[in-house]
C-alpha cells in the first residue's frame, strides 16, 4: 500500500512541474502588442528596381510586404505573422513554408519618424512613410 501511496505522489509531483514548466510558450490564438514600436501600424514603401515595395508590420504581429503590382515580395504571402526581439532588433518571419531565396529574419537598422532601414541578409533596404 505504501508503494502506490509513493507512485501516486510521484505522479503529482511530476504532473505539477510538467504543467508549470509551459507556461512562458506563446500558444496558437494567443495575442501579442508591438504597439509601443514605432516601425509598427505604418505603411512604409521604397522603389525599388522594377515597381514600389510596400512592407508593413501590424502591431499584434500580423505582416505583409508587397509591391505596386498586387505581387508579394520575397515569397511574403508565405507568412503568417512575425515576432519581435528589442534587444536584438530582429525580426523573425513565422512562414508556413520557406522557400531558397525567402529572407525569414530581418534586422532593423535604423528608424525614426521618417525611414525605416532594414538588413535582409546583407541587402540593405530603406523604406519611407
């Protein structure tokens, strides 16, 4: 008897720390706020070699990066969203599929009210309002 008293124990106490242990990771329907950052809610644009980019971050972390034509840019309609690292200034896409010329992580390299300069793998690219 006291050999199941001590498993059932055991099983508490391990189900306990399994359930506490989840509790930082972002789950599927759970909501983000990037409004305090000032490259969120805005439209930024940028000509570029054959027509004009539009890339924008939604502040509960929704994305979209496309050009004058209608087409996405970089394979972006692969995308769901992105999360964001302050301390790193990175951006990281959420893509339900890569493709070899897809840039999934983005550094900000500079941003004020006026421009947004961002590092898609060693191309630099500067965006305006």
């Amino acid at each position: 008897m006291k050999k199941y008293a001590y498993l059932i124990i055991m099983v508490l106490v391990c189900t306990i720390l399994f359930a506490g242990c989840s509790g930082n990771e972002k789950t599927e329907g759970q909501s983000v706020d990037y409004s305090k950052y000032s490259f969120v809610n805005t439209s930024w644009t940028r000509d570029a070699e054959h027509d004009t980019e539009t890339i924008r971050f939604g502040e509960d972390g929704s994305f979209s990066y496309y050009c004058g034509c209608g087409n996405s840019v970089n394979d972006s309609d692969l995308c769901e969203g992105y999360t964001y690292d302050d301390d790193t200034k990175t951006i990281t896409l959420n893509c339900i599929e890569t493709t070899d010329e897809m840039v999934t992580t983005i550094k900000i390299v500079k941003c004020d009210e006026n421009s947004l300069h961002l590092d898609f793998d060693g191309e630099i690219r500067i965006f305006e309002k």
